[in-house]
C-alpha cells in the first residue's frame, strides 16, 4: 500500500514530460485518436477557408472591413495551436499533410509562424475601416497560406 503513492509520480511521468514538451501550447494532438485529430483539423482549416473566401468578397465589395474582425479573431485562435494538430502519428490517413511536415519540422513551424505577424496585419487593417489596407492584407494573408500549401499539402 506504502508502494502505491511512490510509483504514482513515476506512472505520471513520461505523461509530465511529453505536456512540459508543449507547454508553451497546449497539448492538443498528444495521445488523441489520430482519425479524429485529423478530422478537427480538417473541420478547423474548411471553416479557414470559408473565412477567407468571406473576407475576399467583402474586401471585393469594399463593404465594411470591421465585419471580418470575428473572421480574424478566429484565424488567429485556430493558429495558437496549428503545429499541435500535427501530431506524428496522423501523417497516415484520410489527410492531404505530406511527409515533409514531420522530415522538416523546422521549415513547417516557420511556415506556420509566417502567419502570426500576417494575422496581426489583418487585424489592425480589419479594424481600421480601409478597404484598400484591407485588400492588401487578405491578399498578403492568402498568400502566406499557399506558401505552406506548396511545401506541406498535397494537391
Ligand atoms: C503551416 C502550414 C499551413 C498554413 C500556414 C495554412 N495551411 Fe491550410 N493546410 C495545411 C495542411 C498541411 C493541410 C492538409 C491537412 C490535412 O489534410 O490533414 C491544409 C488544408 C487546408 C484546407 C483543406 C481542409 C480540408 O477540407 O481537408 C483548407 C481549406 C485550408 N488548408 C485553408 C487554409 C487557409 C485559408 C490558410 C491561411 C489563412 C491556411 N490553410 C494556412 C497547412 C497549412
């Protein structure tokens, strides 16, 4: 009984180390089930896309840019925990990632972070009711997608 309580902290320990791993996010794909990682990110990215085919209609129509605020806040949340949903063991699957995620993490976790001062420009251009600063940073948004899409999705 005395021997419980001391193996306990041992049994947690590896489960320790692989959160204190992605402390600085959290730990969404660890030890999940890899289908249904897979299908989160899916859903994740589709709702991404209709974000982003919303926001080059209304950057079109140059109609209030203060709309795609909500649209941005969400991107952005969805990219606080992007890399984590690429956990290794969803490399096979009903999944369009390639290998190269997981042979050159270092490329696909710039590619990811190439987003983060994209996303802030956004923001700010959202916000400031200009459609042209607008326009120019949905673009600038798209095209910081493709970057990835070419290197990490299969076609
Ligand atoms: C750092 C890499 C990266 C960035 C940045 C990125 N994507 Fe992707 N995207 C992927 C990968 C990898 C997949 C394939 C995921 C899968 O099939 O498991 C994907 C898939 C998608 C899909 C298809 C989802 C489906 O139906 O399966 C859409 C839509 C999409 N991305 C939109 C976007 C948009 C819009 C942006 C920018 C706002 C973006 N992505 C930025 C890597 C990225």
């Amino acid at each position: 009984m005395r021997l419980l309580p001391r193996l306990l902290p041992l049994a947690a320990f590896p489960a320790l180390l692989a959160f204190g791993l992605g402390a600085a996010q959290p730990a969404l794909g660890q030890g999940g089930d890899p289908a249904q990682i897979i299908r989160d990110r899916r859903e994740g990215l589709r709702a991404i896309g209709q974000h982003m085919e919303a926001m080059q209609a209304l950057a079109q129509s140059r109609g209030d840019t203060r709309q795609a605020l909500e649209r941005v806040d969400a991107i952005q949340a969805f990219f606080r925990t992007f890399t984590d949903r690429f956990p290794p063991n969803t490399q096979q699957g009903d999944t369009r990632a390639l290998p190269a995620i997981w042979t050159d993490q270092a490329g696909f976790q710039r590619a990811a972070a190439a987003m983060t001062p994209v996303l802030a420009q956004l923001r700010q251009a959202a916000a400031s009711g200009d459609p042209t600063a607008f326009g120019n940073a949905v673009r600038e948004t798209g095209a910081t997608c493709g970057n990835c899409h070419r290197a990490y999705r299969a076609r």
